[in-house]
C-alpha cells in the first residue's frame, strides 16, 4: 500500500470561514484529493493519493485557487547549467516540467541559467535534488536561502501588510470624523451641518476606495454562489450611496444618505482589521519556533573548523558549541562538559549537566563550557522541529468556529433582495409611481443594510479586548471569547506558571557550626543554580565560606571536595552510599525522623552529617487565589509538569489540586488534553517552549507575561503580569463579552425582522430606515460599552 503525500500552502484572500468551506469543498472534489483548510492560519494542507500525484498537480492547485479568487506564494529556484546547444536546454525543460510540483520552467541559453517556478511551501532540499536528478544535464542550485532568510523575508511582507492595513483604516476614520459630528449635531438641531457636495466628496473615496475589499470579496462569494458579510455590506452602502448620488444630481430636496454608507463602510472596515490582527498573531507561534534554531554552525572539517549554513550540517558532522552558543543540532558529546539549559524541552528551570556520550538537543542553550557533538539529526529530523510540527498539526486541527454574522448572512441576504424586488413591483403596481416603488425598495435594502449585524461582533470584541488590556490581559481573538466561557477544566505548568521559576533552599537544618561554611566554599566554583542559591543564602546571612580543593561535580548524585585532607560532600542518599556513609544511622545519632525519599541534598564531612537542606521552586504567593477562584467558577484543575514527582505532588497538595502528572514530555502534555477533550473544553497555562504544542492544541490557550515568545505567540490569551489570579478574571470577562456578542445578534437580527417589513409596508421611508438603522446601531454600541459596568458588578 503507497503512502499518501502531503504538501501544505498558504492561501490569501479568504474573508470569512465560509469561503474556507467553500475552497475545502472545491478541492475535495478532485479525485484522491483530501483537503484540510485553517482559515485563522490561512494555510491549506492537501493529502493526495499516489495515483492523483500526476505533473500537473501544482496547476492544479494554481488553477483551483485562481477559480476562487484566492492567491498563494510562488517563488522562483535559479540553477546553472551545464548546456552546449539549444536542444539541451529543450530537454531539461521537458524533463523538469515532469515534476508533479513544478509549475512553469525557463531557461536562458546565453546565461545557462534555469529558472523553475513553484510554490514556495514546496520548496525544500528534497525538492531541489530531485529536480536535479530529473535533468538529463547537471544543473547546480546558485540560490542557497536559508529557512532564517525566508522567515526574515515572510516577517517584512507581513510588516507591510499590516502598516497597508493600518493606513487604509486611519484614513477612514479621519475621512468619517465630519459625518460622526453631523450625526451629533442632528440630535441638537434640525439642520444640516454639511452640505450634499461634501458629503459626496467624504463618501465616494470610503466607498471605493476603502470599500474596495468589500466589492472584491462580493464577487468572489457571488461566483461562489454564497453570500457573506461582504455581500450585505455591499448591498446596503450601494444602495445608500447610488441613491443618495441619484438625489443629489437632480437637485432633490429628498434627504440624503452618503453618511450612512460612509459610516458603515468605516465600522465593518475596522472589524476586518481586527480580524487580520488575529490572523498574525497565530502565525507568529511558528514563527517564534523557528527563531529558536540556530542560523549557522561552527563544522569540524579535516582539522579545522568551518562555520556553514545550519541547512547545510549533515549526520554524523563534527559540531563546536561555544559557552552561551545555541545548540545548531541534535547530537551526542564527544568531548567537554557543561551546563545546558533545556527549559525548551523539559520546561525545568534548573540547567541539566552534560558531559561524553549525553544527547543534546537542536535550541537548547550551553552554558560557560565548550562541546564538541556528533551530530544524529538536522532540519527537519531535530526534536525542535518536532514540537515545531506538533504546535503545526494541533493548530491546523483546530477548525474555526464559522462566525454566526456569516452564518446568518447567507440567508438573510437572499430573502432581503427578494423582498426588495416584490416591494419594487407591487408598490409600482399598485401605485404606478417609479419614484415611490424606488424609494420603497430602497427603504428595504438600506434598513437591510448590516450595520448592527455588522457592530455586533466587533464592537463588543473592542470593548472587551479594551478592558482586558486594562487588567493586564491580552485576549487575541474571537474564538477565544467564544469558548472560554464553556471550559471545564485549566491545565497548569508548574515551573513559571504557579511558581516563580527560581530555586531556593528550604528546610535548612544545621548540626555543625561549620556546616554552611563549608557548604558555601564547596559551592564557590560552580554555575549549577543550586549553587548560585546557596551562594546567595551564605552572603545574605555573612557566612565566610571556607577554602575547599579538588572540588569535583558527580552527575546525578552531587558534589565533592577536600578541607584539610578531609572529604567534604554535598549530595543525595545515593552519593552517601556510594561513598559508604550510613545516612540511616547518622540521621538516628542526632534523633532525626526524616523521609529518605523526600528531596534533600546532605552535608557530611569527615565521614559524619553535618546538616542538610532541601531546593524548592518559590511558589507565587497569588497561586493559592487563583486556584480557589477558578473552583468557584465550577472549573476543575490540574497539574501537568516536566517536573520530578515528588516535587510536583508536593505542589498539587499546596495548591489543593487534585489531579497531577509529573516528569511530562511536551508529547505528553500534548496526549493528557487531547484524552480531556475528548469529552470537555480544555485551557492550558503555561510559559515555556515545551508547553506551545499544549498551548496550541487546547480550546483556550493562556500565557504567562515573562514566559517565552514562542508561548505568547501560540497562545490566545497572555497574562501581561504574572499573576495567575487574572485566568479567572480573564474567563468572567470571556463570559461577559460573548454574552455581550450574542445579545448584540439577537437585538440586531430581531431589528431586521420586524423593520424590513415595516420599510416594504411603506411605512418607513428611507430617511426613517436610516435613521431607524443609526438607532439599531446606537443601541448595540451602547449595549457594548455597558460590558464594562457589568463586570463592575
């Protein structure tokens, strides 16, 4: 049985979750394709059938894409060839355009360059050396572009994007300054504070200039046969503006409603902007990821060293890591030890001691010693790529939840053009009068017209995001507020999250005078922070830590040295039987009851105890509070740690949570939250690198302030203080804010019912269908910004 292939791509210009259902369905219709869409993430992953996998794949894709009105990135690879004649390059031209990827080749002959023109997704080294060996005639790849250079590249173009959008929407809304003060200045007065002529001149640019996206994406669902957001505000600002322009060049005394497509155009302009904002902060999870590897490596090559590309290390190289280097690769020591912070990984706080034949890992960072690695994997194969495609898979798995204004969309739009059409008709049939039936019809449509429909969701999202920022909450999007008042069960990190992330001594118990003294001195030479710890207790309390030699770190047990020709230890139980100290029996000489599995580090010297002491990770003083408010919220907790388990059930008990996991791979935590979803909404809190496939994969994914880039991008909520107590603020405000959204829905969709009839009745002309929408819209904003008194309360 062949396996099937997958090839993933970005897909620009879909504007609501429905064109996604859409373009999922057009691919699915293609024999042997299986199609999975992210609209949040924009990206489209297509599995095919080896049979389907034909040459003319990569146009297919194109042309399915172009159907739909959608873009994607192309991106052009340039090789030299190695060309005598013109029928050589005819044949590498026949031969390449074979490639089931491949979508356009040229050539220059004088040059002897070839160009083979792809999406950028599938560029990759195993694409490269396949085209390569597909040529009948040697072609070297000239471009070398690093997976650093196309992120820098990908980051500019979204810089770009984002100042386009920003501009374009600060525009409008200088543009609509003069209509907001008109609507202010009716409430007072009955006249007109601008004339028709500048009303005209404001409207006409917000209409097709900052409206254009609405047109565009009008005609892309209309040839889609669907009707979204886009559709309705198209509609209504059209029917507004070509009537009110109507009026204008005949000198009508009608009023006129240039301010009510303007303003529309501006507010649902705002929305959109809002939604694009969202979209960038999913994608920078990955990027933040790929930020982690290394750009290049310091490479062993015959007798010297010779730093190259990371896309060019392979397996088995010889790698130097200098002190305070990034990892470039996995591998083994081959030579030197030190301290490595893999936090990436195992979300400890303490650095973990490597020496010979110990594995490290691709982004972890070393400490003040210089390696020399063997490398077993590179690219793709490193185990931070690994959870790079973890935060990836659970991402694009989460399928967005379609917007409700969407939903309603397509099949309020129908209805309202087919009463808009019987209202033309049967007022011109009853009446005969062109100009009456015109003005009914168009009653219909602007009352139709979406402007609450439109401020329901955003609005009350602004309001929301607003007072969160104030409380020092960052909430990214929409579906968070859509679910996060549906949890049922917070899983915690412990290490940054509950706790500060920073170790201290604790049960400091003395049996010598000179017990810290030498603690101290055995300590003086060594970066473990342990030891930086005790260094820290000694100055604070002025013991003058004795001179100690031939001091020597034992991994996994502790550290040794010599005072006076005597041996001097610091370490566990099993380091005191190694070296045949009775740990049983001196603990009874001094009468003291005590759990031999408990994590204490003993000082004996000369044989004999002298004290001994235990680390613990400072506990935030907030984190008893905000798990107490978060079980009044009916909401169950858990704590998921890559920590040992005695330390983390030690935790659990302080903090009065029930349910624990200790010593957890990033996969681990990953497998516990799907077994939970499975039957409940999940949120995960964390601050590291090993929590981002949890944190993506969780309904509600929530990120401590200090924690790491790559958490805060992945995450859709980020607590910019670190205080865990502001979850459960977060989660009644998430309550409040969606409620705030559906009763917006509610009031504007009940507005439409009950006013679109009123309008084909004749009872609503259009000044009065404008003004009765200013009012629908003035009631959904008032009622957004009343969130706030509610969560006073």
């Amino acid at each position: 049985m062949m396996t099937p292939q997958q090839i993933t791509f970005p897909v620009y210009g879909m504007n609501c979750a429905g064109c996604a259902s859409k373009l999922t369905t057009s691919f699915n219709d293609i024999e042997g394709i299986e199609a999975n869409i992210n609209f949040a993430l924009e990206k489209v992953t297509l599995t095919m059938d080896q049979v389907v996998v034909t040459p003319s794949i990569a146009k297919i894709v194109v042309n399915t894409l172009e159907k739909k009105g959608y873009q994607t990135d192309y991106q052009k690879i340039t090789f030299e060839a190695d060309w005598s004649c013109a029928s050589c390059v005819e044949a590498t031209l026949k031969a390449l355009k074979k490639h089931s990827l491949v979508l356009d080749v040229k050539a220059n002959f004088a040059t002897k360059t070839l160009y083979v023109e792809t999406l950028e997704s599938f560029i990759n080294n195993t694409f490269i050396e396949q085209l390569i060996k597909l040529s009948p005639y040697t072609l070297i790849h000239k471009q070398v572009t690093t997976s650093q250079q196309q992120l820098l590249e990908k980051q500019n173009n979204e810089r770009k994007q984002q100042q386009k959008e920003k501009l374009s929407v600060s525009i409008a809304l200088l543009l609509s300054l003069p209509f907001w003060f008109a609507m202010i200045h009716m409430l007072f007065t009955d006249s007109h504070l601008l004339s028709p002529w500048f009303e005209f001149l404001l409207a006409t640019p917000l209409q097709f200039i900052i409206g254009a996206r609405f047109y565009k994406g009008s005609w892309n669902s209309l040839k889609n046969r669907s009707a979204n957001m886009d559709v309705l505000v198209t509609l209504g600002t059209s029917a507004a503006y070509f009537f009110s322009l109507a009026m204008l060049l005949q000198n009508s005394p009608q009023h006129l409603y240039f301010e009510t497509s303007a303003l529309v155009i501006v507010l649902i302009r705002l929305g959109k902007y809002l939604e694009f904002r969202a979209k960038q902060a999913s994608s920078k999870a990955i990027n933040a990821l790929n930020q982690l590897q290394a750009i290049d490596a310091l490479v062993k090559k015959g007798k010297a060293f010779k730093r190259m590309l990371i896309d060019q290390v392979q397996v088995n190289d010889l790698v130097q890591v200098s002190s305070g280097d990034k990892v470039p690769v996995d591998g083994i020591i081959v030579e030197g030890s030190s301290y490595l912070d893999e936090a990436l990984l195992t979300g400890e706080s303490r650095t973990i001691h490597k020496e010979i034949d110990q594995t490290v890992y691709a982004g972890t960072i070393n400490g003040d010693g210089v390696l020399l690695i063997k490398t077993t994997a590179v690219n793709e194969q490193t185990k931070l790529h690994q959870i790079i495609q973890l935060v990836e898979s659970a991402q694009m798995s989460k399928a967005p939840i379609l917007q409700l204004v969407d939903k309603i969309s397509s099949i309020f739009v129908p209805i309202v053009l087919v009463i808009a059409i019987i209202t033309f008709f049967a007022w011109l049939h009853l009446t005969g009068d062109f100009e009456q039936a015109l003005i009914h019809s168009v009653a219909v449509l602007v009352i139709a017209c979406p402007c609450a429909l439109g401020l329901a969701t955003p609005t009350a999202m602004v309001v929301g995001m607003g007072l969160a920022a104030q409380q020092g909450i960052l909430i990214k999007d929409i579906n968070t507020l859509q679910l996060a008042h549906k949890l049922d069960y917070i899983a915690f990190d412990k290490t940054g999250t509950l706790t500060k992330g920073q170790v201290s001594l604790k049960n400091i118990t003395s049996l010598d005078e000179q017990f810290l003294p030498l603690l101290s001195g055995l300590q003086q030479a060594s970066k473990h922070p342990i030891a930086k710890a005790i260094t820290e207790y000694c100055q604070q309390h002025n013991i003058q830590a004795k001179n100690i030699n031939e001091i020597q770190s034992v991994h996994g047990e502790g550290i040794q040295g010599s005072y006076d020709n005597e041996m001097i230890i610091a370490g566990n139980p099993a380091m005191l039987s190694r070296l045949k100290i009775n740990l049983a029996e001196q603990l009874k000489l001094h009468n003291i009851k005590i759990d031999l599995s408990e994590n204490n580090i003993y000082v004996c010297y000369q044989q004999k105890l002298f004290g001994y002491f235990s680390i613990e990770d400072q506990l935030r003083p907030e984190s008893k509070q905000a798990i107490k408010d978060l079980q009044k919220l009916g909401l169950s907790t858990l704590l998921i740690s890559g920590d040992q388990y005695s330390v983390v059930q030690a935790m659990s008990e302080k903090l009065a949570i029930n349910t624990f996991y200790a010593q957890q791979t990033p996969q681990q935590k990953l497998q516990h939250l799907s077994e939970l979803q499975q039957k409940s909404l999940v949120a995960m809190v964390g601050d590291g690198v090993n929590d981002a496939p949890a944190l993506a994969a969780a309904d509600v994914s929530i990120a401590m302030g200090s924690g790491s880039d790559v958490a805060k991008q992945t995450a859709a909520m980020t607590l910019m203080r670190d205080d865990p107590r502001l979850i459960a603020v977060a989660i009644k405000l998430s309550r409040a804010t969606w409620s705030t959204i559906r009763q917006n829905l509610f009031w504007a969709f009940i507005f439409n019912s009950l006013a679109i009839p009123a309008a084909a009745l004749g009872y609503l002309n259009p000044t009065l269908a404008a003004m009765t929408m200013t009012a629908s819209s003035l009631m959904v904003l008032s009622n957004s910004l009343l969130l706030k008194r509610t969560l006073l309360k």
